[in-house]
C-alpha cells in the first residue's frame, strides 16, 4: 500500500482531471506521466463515485494542508504553555498513538481550546471532560498531523508562518500564551512567565510588533526552588530556572483591547484595575465589567492586505468520514 499522503495527492489530482472531463484511460495516462504511479481503472473508478477514498479516517493528512488562522495560532500559544503534544510509549494497533491536549481548572479555556481545535481539524465540536476527584477540565484529541506540528520542544522557525500571518493570528497566539503562562494580580500587574528564555523574547517581539514594549525576561524562580502544589500539597523543587516578563501599566489597555484575555477570573481583574484608573467606563446597565474582545474580534487585517477570519479551515474533512474522538 502506498503511503497515505501520497495516495491523497494523487486522489485530488484524480478528481481535477475527471472534473476537466477526462476519460478514466486519460487520467490514468497522466498520473502515470507525472507522479510515475499506474492506477488500475477500478480504482480511478471508486474514487470518482465516492466508494472508497484515503481521506477516510483522517481530517488533515499533512502540515502542507493547515492553513493560518487564529484558531491555529491560539492552539500553538496554548501548547507552547500549559498544552502538551505527547506521544504514547507504547503503541497498539489500530489507536493512533499521539495527543494533543490540555488539562486546566477553568472550564472557559478548556472550551476555547477544544472550540479551536474543532474548527481546525474541521471535527464535530468537542466537549472538555471534568474530573471530580481532580477537580479540572480535560480537552484531548487525536491528530498526526497536529502532533507533528507541535511536537516539544517547538521548532519556531516551522511555526512562524502560521503565527506571523498577520495581526490576528499574533494576538490570538499571544493570548493563547498568556491564558496559559500569565497572571493577573489584584492590582492589574500583567505577568508572564516561563522556563524558556528565547521564547519569551519572542512573545516580546510580538508584543513589540503590536504596540506594547516589555523589559527583557527577568528571573523568576531559580532552579531547584522547593515548592509546594496548591492543588495537591506536594513538595516539589523545581528543574529549570523560570523567567518572567510584565506588561507595563501604559500598555495594559492595548493589551486588552488587542489581545485580551479568556480566563473569566484574570479578565475580571485586569478589567478591574481599568475602570479604576479611568480607562475604561463601565456602562451604568452592567452589573459586570465590560469583557475584552472574543477570539473572532481580533484583528483581521495586516498591514500589506492580507485578511485572516477563520471560516473554511478545513474544507477537506467536511466531505469525507471522521474518525471517532477520544477525550
């Protein structure tokens, strides 16, 4: 059996031809010609007629089928904190053996992650699942091709193109980043920490890029601190040094106004400390503070014209069998 990346692309070409109106004895001469792979004609015609087709049991065959978007952008900030890409130790036949997931105690950022690798992966939405003993929120899925994407440590140069596509996709990754990896205090004070140094300059870069200037990455815990899991009272010394970057209090409104926050409880406090300084007016009908934009209100436009919504990511899987989800 062919690979299946391989079989897709000549599945596609399949389809162009019959749809240029070529005979089955036409677009099995041509396949041949160019990919070097002589089809049988029962197999071109079980493709044209929808009988069999190698999509079948997957959603994105490739990296080379993701497109940007904001929902991609938000998953990739998300993984690059609190979300993990694992691989299974063990392999059983017939289970795809790698995860994307993430497990969080705010049930608001489990939905926008599953909600994003929904509209990715172009599934039936996915519901987080809750564990009451443990007392979070768990979104888990299947996808190679997501894996191969977000496999740790991160390759940035492979992610920049689906980061960098525009202003939309920048502040969705940054708030993915910061729904993960940063605090807000009750004094408003933005925070961002993690162990990786190099990728903290790069959010740095990105803030920079949209208008809000942050002081190089400071340490923040050395490593081999002894500390202690609130959630589980453990005590733990930690293994890397961890650095920290803040927001500065002239830019915490463009850091609301452009990238914003999902966590209900940081928002709040952040929204907080805005109206308190005058920038920014609670209407007199609201019981609550205004809420900073939603991921679909981030800008779309760049500045050299390239648009960036997120519809139609994956016109691939709405055609073809899905596969069953795991959580």
């Amino acid at each position: 059996m062919r690979p299946r990346e391989l079989r897709i692309r000549l599945y596609d070409e399949v389809l162009r031809l019959r749809r240029r109106g070529l005979s089955y004895r036409q677009i099995i001469d041509r396949i041949q010609s160019v990919h070097g792979v002589r089809l049988s004609k029962s197999h071109v015609s079980e493709w044209i007629r929808g009988i069999h087709s190698p999509y079948n049991g997957i959603y994105i065959p490739s990296i080379d089928y993701l497109k940007p978007s904001k929902e991609l952008s938000y998953i990739i900030g998300v993984v690059a904190g609190d979300g993990y890409s694992k691989q299974r130790a063990k392999k059983y036949k017939g289970y795809n053996d790698v995860r994307i997931g993430l497990t969080v105690k705010d049930r608001e950022f489990a939905e926008e992650f599953a909600g994003c690798l929904s509209k990715v992966l172009g599934r039936k939405p996915l519901k987080p699942s809750y564990s009451k003993h443990r007392g979070w929120f768990v979104v888990e899925v299947e996808s190679k091709t997501l894996y191969q994407l977000l496999r740790k440590p991160l390759e940035m140069d492979r992610l920049r193109p689906f980061i960098e596509h525009c202003r939309g996709c920048m502040a969705a990754f940054l708030r993915g980043f910061s729904d993960s990896e940063g605090s807000v205090t009750t004094d408003g004070r933005i925070c961002i920490i993690n162990t990786d140094k190099s990728l903290l300059n790069y959010v740095r870069e990105l803030l920079y890029r949209l208008g809000i200037e942050t002081a190089e990455p400071r340490l923040h815990i050395k490593a081999g601190t002894p500390l202690k899991d609130p959630r589980t009272h453990k005590k733990y010394r930690t293994n890397k040094d961890a650095y920290r970057i803040y927001v500065p209090a002239d830019s915490r409104l463009r850091f609301y106004q452009l990238i914003g926050l999902t966590i209900e409880r940081k928002k709040k406090r952040l929204e907080n400390y805005l109206i308190k300084h005058g920038l920014l007016k609670k209407a007199p009908s609201q019981t609550t503070p205004p809420f900073s934009p939603s991921l679909n209100q981030l800008p779309d436009i760049e500045h050299n014209g390239v648009y960036c919504r997120g519809r139609d990511l994956n016109p691939i899987g709405r055609f073809h069998r899905l596969s069953t989800t795991r959580l």
